[in-house]
C-alpha cells in the first residue's frame, strides 16, 4: 500500500460493512493481477478482470484458465499474492472476501 494512501485513508476512514483484502484502488489491484498473471503465467482480459468480485470467483476464474494446478497449493499462492497488496494476512483470506474497501 502507498503511503499515500496510508494517510488517506488513516484521515479519512471508510466503514468497512463487507470482508475484504482492503485494496483501495490506487492500482494496486492492477500491481496484484500483474503479480498473479505473472507466478500463473496467465492473463485476463479486461472484461474478465472487471467481472471478479470476490477471491473466490477471481480463483475460479484463474482455475478455469488453468485446470491443471493443483487446486489447494493454488489458493495458498494466491492468498500470498493477495495478502501481499492488501491488508489481510494469507491465512485469514476466504473466497467470499471482496478485494476493495467499501464507503
């Protein structure tokens, strides 16, 4: 997270009333994707990337482009890769997390 949004958001609090990572939108989802094209060798569209809500559709669609990972092994680089751009620790990411604070 920049630091520039660090001290947005530590002076200008959003309620948070759904579970996400805490990615705020600065690209650092972009940052994330890259980061989870890259260690999967895959890409998404932009149409895909937009229609991902959750961890769990976004796993979905990443075993979808590849059926041959090892899906548990999978999740657990994936929540890495998540834990990494936002505020979650991997271990405590789940599939209906959303990746974006909320107003």
């Amino acid at each position: 997270m920049s630091l520039l949004s660090t001290l947005r958001f530590a002076l200008f609090p959003r309620k948070n009333s759904r579970p996400n990572i805490g990615l705020y939108g600065d690209l650092d989802d972009v940052e994330c994707l890259e980061d989870v094209e890259r260690q999967f060798s895959v890409r998404f569209t932009d149409e895909e990337a937009e229609a991902v809500t959750t961890v769990g559709s976004f796993y979905q669609a990443l075993l979808a482009k590849r059926p041959d990972l090892d899906q548990e092994p999978a999740w657990n680089e994936l929540a890495q890769i998540l834990a990494l751009h936002g505020e979650v620790p991997a271990s405590q990411i789940t599939p209906e997390m959303e990746f974006f604070r909320h107003v």
